[in-house]
C-alpha cells in the first residue's frame, strides 16, 4: 500500500461520525447494513449519513451493494488487511480481531 492511499482512509476514518460507521459496520461484518439501518441506529440524518458512506466507499474501506431498493454497506476486509499491514509490517492472520465481531 502507497502513502497516498493510507492517508485516504486515515482521512476518511478522522471524523467522529464516519469512524462511528466504520465500527459499527465491523460489528456487522458479515452480513452489512442498509444506510436506512444505519442512519437509524447512529441517529444521523439520512442526507448527512449519505455523505460519510460516501466518504467511506471512496477511501475503500466500506463496500456498497444494491439490493432491492436497499443499498448495502460493508467493511472492506481486504483494504483493512492492508492498512493494518501497512501500519505494522505483519498480515493479520485468519483469526485476528478483524476477522470476528469487533470488541468495544
């Protein structure tokens, strides 16, 4: 991973909001979220949280997928792997923490 793309995701990760995303979608790694659900559950206006996912999908930490009438949102596990390699010089290995429900 190049600098530029690290200081991407430290940018978009380096609001309060957007991180509180990015939490909560680990903690639901497997299955995603609808921005509605999200939206809801953080208690951040739907236009405002429109916004920080798309703050997040452009650093490629969060994926998007449309589902129906939904759009689905979920963590980039191979974009964190490569961050968290990036920062310490290890790969994280299949059952390290990012790999199972995020603990608070």
């Amino acid at each position: 991973m190049k600098n530029a793309k690290a200081i991407s995701a430290f940018h978009a990760l380096a609001q309060e909001s957007r991180l509180d995303v990015f939490r909560l979608l680990i903690e639901n790694s497997e299955e995603g979220l609808a921005a509605g659900q999200i939206s809801e559950i953080l208690d951040i206006p739907p236009t405002t949280m429109s916004f920080h996912l798309s703050q997040l999908r452009n650093s490629g930490l969060v994926n998007s997928e449309k589902k129906g009438r939904s759009v689905i949102y979920s963590i980039n596990m191979k974009k964190v792997k490569k961050l968290s390699k990036f920062m310490t010089g290890k790969d994280l290995e299949k059952n390290d923490s990012l790999d199972t429900k995020y603990s608070k």
